[in-house]
C-alpha cells in the first residue's frame, strides 16, 4: 500500500527561506547557513549562574513542510542535524570548537507540525573529549528523540 503522499511543498516559501538564508547568513556560530534556512532560535541558559555543569542550550523553530519526508513527518535525518548543531554550539560557548567523534540518535515519536525546542546539555566536561545529550521535543513538549555525542574539542583557530 503506498502512503506516500504527492503534494509539493510551497514553492514560495521554499524560495523566500532560501534567499533569506542566503542574505543573512555568516558562516559562524549561529548564523551560519543551515541555521538560517532552518530559522533556528538559539537560547543559551544558565551560563555564568549556576555553573558549568548546568550550562544548555534551547533551539527553537518551526516545522515546515519541505522540512518533512514523503511520509508526512519531520525528517529524521533534519532532527539529528538540529541536534548535533545544539550539541556543538553548546560545546562552543562552554569550551570551545570542537568537533564529532561519535553520535547515537533515538526517535521515539514523529513530529508533523508545530514549533519544536531541541534542549542540549553535557553529561561529562573534559578538557580534550567531552560527551553531551541533546533532546527534541514537539510542540506539546513530548519527548520524540534524543541523542548522546562524543565530542573532540579543537584548537580555538584550526585554520
């Protein structure tokens, strides 16, 4: 039985996202391409009032249609890419750049509509090799993936 559905996505929109993208961006932390075109919201919490070990990251954005696979639902391989970039700007503003070692993902619930918040923290801060969890949550603030990372942290200007 075939459940894939043959619409389009809204060509205009589509456009307007990409040409935005394309004024806005700056290939640094935050504003870098993928984050424009996604509109991904960045919220750092906790930095310089609880300590290090509380330290997260929020992204926020809203699910779009060409952001969803021919099955109707968010992208898996789109929920992974969110959550390793709040997992690494996290790593950022904490330590420094840092690059993947490892990533191990987990869906538990597909996400058709509505704004989503991916929430990263650290599980253990070294001073070379860190390990970090990010979680994705839909609009009504249920669980629908996670994901735990090794990270590599970099020398501050590897150019």
């Amino acid at each position: 039985m075939d459940i894939v559905k043959s619409k389009r996505i809204d060509e205009t929109t589509a456009r307007e996202k990409f040409e935005t993208a394309l004024k806005e961006h700056e290939q640094i932390f935050e504003h870098f391409f993928i984050a424009k075109f996604l509109g991904l919201n960045f919220e750092y919490l906790n930095f310089n009032n609880d300590g290090p070990d509380n330290e997260m990251l929020n992204i926020s954005f809203d699910v779009n249609s060409m952001f969803l696979n021919p099955q109707g639902t968010l992208h898996g391989g789109l929920i992974a890419t969110v959550m390793d970039i709040s997992m690494g700007h996290l790593l950022n503003k904490s330590a420094g750049p840092g690059a993947t070692i490892e990533m191990k993902t987990q869906y538990i619930r597909s996400i058709v509509q509505g704004k989503t918040n991916c929430r990263a923290k650290f599980i253990k801060k070294g001073r070379s090799i860190n390990f970090l969890e990010s979680r994705f949550f839909n609009e009504d603030n249920e669980l629908c993936a996670f994901a735990t990372s090794t990270w590599k942290l970099l020398k501050k200007n590897p150019l």
